[in-house]
C-alpha cells in the first residue's frame, strides 16, 4: 500500500480553522456563555417567560457553537493520530477511514466558514418564513405546500426548532400560503438567500391530459426582530379580526375564536396567526411578524432611496431564483449561483444546504 499523505489538506484545514476562531473570537464566546449561563442562574429568571426563553434560547446556541468549535480541534488531532496510524501498519482500513474523517472535516469547516460571512445587521436573527402560491392553479397551491414541507425538513434535521405559525389551505389541494418561524443560530442570515420566486416544471398530477406544466411560489424571509427593536405600530393602524383556526377535511378545528389577522392598514400588509390556543398569544406572535415586516420594509425603502441619489436601480434578486424540475429531466438549478443537483427528491426532502451556502457566498462576492 502506498503511505497516506494528506498532510497538505490538513495544514490548509487548520489554517482555514484559524481564520473561523479570529472571526468567530472564542473569547468572546466563551464570556457571552458565562454571562448568560449567570443570567439562566437566577432563581426569578422565569418570572419573565418571554426573557427567560430568550436567555436559555441564546445560552443553548452559543454552547453548541463553542462545542462545535472545539470538536474540530479535536478532531483534527485525532486525523493526524489516524493518518500516522494507518501509514506506520500500513492499515488500508485506517487509511480509508482517515480520508472519510478529511471530507467530514472539510464540509464541516465549509459550514462554519460561510457563517463567518453572516454579519448583516439582523443575520443572527430567528427567521419568519412566508410562502404563497403564484401562478399555475393548484399545481402553484401544492407547489407551495412542497416548499412548506422542504423548509420544515431542513429544520428538522438541522435540529432547529420551526413552527408554523399560520396556514391557509387552497380549495382543491396544497396551500395558499404559509408562514413558519425558524429559530437558530443566524436563522434570517443563512435562510435570506432563499428568498424569491421559486419555479416548477412537472408533468401536471392534476391534469387529466397529462401535460407538462409550470408553476410558481415565493418565498419570503424576514428576521424576527427583539423587543428592544420593534417599530411603534399605533393602534389606530391596524384592524384586527379574530376566527376560528381551521384545517383541510377531517381536520380537527378550534371551537373558540382564537385564531387572529392583524391588517396594516397605511400598507396593506396582513399577517395571520392560529397556531397558539389562545387569541392574546395568537395576537402576540402575528404583532411581532408584522413589526418585522414593517421593519423589512422600511429598510428597503432606505435602501432603495440611497439606489435612488446614487443613480442604481436595479434589484438585489432576479423574479425567478431557483428552478426545480421534474420533466423530461430531473434538476434543481440556482439561477444566481448556477449551483445545481439532479436529485429533486433530495432537495424537498430538506437538502438545501449546497443551495444555501452557496447563495450565502455568492452574495457577499455581489456586494463585494
């Protein structure tokens, strides 16, 4: 057996690394974790639920950030000891096992690296995701309810907490619209890129003739914003409507009305939630998702005026971002980035992570 030498991948991993801990600053961590874990510590902390969720919540993302930190240099210790193993015993087991253990280091170190790109204002933010079926009849409502599904796997098996916070079920199949909250470390930084219009391409399960058809989604993503941050929304703006929370057939419903819909009335904006069991918590969450979409779109103007004085109108995002096609042939390519996978069964099933990362760095190359 020829000797292992990966020791180039491996200096190039731990220079990498090097310059993830600078950005990152350990020491930084390490004192918010010992801060927060004082604060978690108080015996009053669950007098104030919403304060106390915020800190354990805040405490469990940077311990696991710092875990995963320390588990490289562990790791790439361990490669070192295992390469050195397997060329001493000339052991094409350990040789095979230390050249997976590479790849699982580089991915991971990829992740980590394109978190370093998020630090946008409102990037390590929990995200609120709204999805709404555009053009192409039922098949955009089940098209919608596809991307629904794709983001809560993706949560899922990132182990993010995400909840549905409002669902409007179409007549025929699929959905309306929906809007899910996503809490995780850099949730809005890493889901942003996801935003836009969203294409599919199928042979119509809703067509008798069996013709191809295309249809459409957005997706937008705003961050929840802290109290500290919320936009004064007077109560004279809003009109608030309360209903009963409803499902598709044989689902069961509330028998009180404690679903509400919360309309801005100076921007049309409309927000709904029912997934609490009470109207004032219902109440709570679509005030908060609605702050944050005024907050969107008052950044936005800001931003679009300074396009305005500096003579630049183009937009940030193209009206079709991402194509998911099913026939004649299977791909799922990203306009922006040209990152593509022919595996779209993959890709709903949760596996977006090339697709994110790539958007990630593709977008700080734009404005760059």
């Amino acid at each position: 057996m020829t000797d292992l030498d990966i020791s180039e991948q491996i200096a190039a991993l731990r220079s990498t690394f090097a310059d993830i801990q600078a950005v990152v600053d350990v020491e930084r961590l390490m004192a918010d974790i010992a801060d927060l874990s004082g604060q978690a510590g108080e015996p009053n902390l669950w007098d104030d639920t919403e304060k106390a969720q915020k800190v354990t919540s805040d405490l469990s993302h940077r311990q696991s950030e710092l875990a995963k930190i320390n588990s490289i240099t562990t790791r790439l210790d361990d490669l070192e000891v295992l390469v050195d193993m397997a060329n001493e015993g000339q052991d094409d087991e350990s040789a095979e096992e230390a050249l997976v253990e590479l790849g699982s280091i580089q991915k991971v170190l990829g992740e980590l690296e394109v978190q370093t790109l998020l630090n946008g204002e409102f990037d390590a933010h929990a995200a609120v995701i709204t999805i709404r079926a555009g053009a192409g009849g039922v098949d955009a409502s089940d098209f919608a309810e596809m991307l629904l599904r794709m983001y809560l796997r993706w949560a899922e098996q990132h182990k993010y907490s995400a909840t549905v916070l409002d669902t409007s079920y179409a007549e025929e199949a699929g959905i309306k619209s929906a809007t899910i909250e996503v809490d995780a470390p850099y949730a809005f930084g890493t889901l942003s890129v996801e935003a836009g219009t969203h294409r599919l391409v199928r042979m119509s399960p809703f067509n008798s003739a069996g013709k191809r058809q295309t249809s459409f989604a957005a997706v937008e993503v705003v961050p929840l914003i802290q109290q500290a941050e919320v936009i004064d929304v007077p109560e004279n703006d809003i009109r608030v409507d309360v209903f009963r929370s409803s499902g598709p057939g044989g689902q069961s419903v509330n028998t009180t009305d404690s679903a509400v819909r919360i309309t801005h009335l100076p921007t049309g904006i409309v927000v709904s939630c029912q997934n609490e069991k009470s109207q004032i918590q219902n109440r709570a969450a679509a005030m908060r998702v609605l702050q944050s979409r005024l907050m969107v779109v008052q950044r936005e103007a800001e931003a679009a005026q300074k396009k305005e004085f500096a003579g630049v109108i183009t937009a940030s995002w193209g009206d079709q971002m991402r194509s998911y096609v099913l026939a004649p042939y299977q791909m799922v390519k990203d306009l922006r980035t040209d990152y593509e996978v022919n595996n779209p069964t993959n890709v709903f099933d949760g596996d977006l992570d090339g697709f994110i990362n790539a958007g990630i760095r593709w977008r700080k190359r734009d404005k760059d």
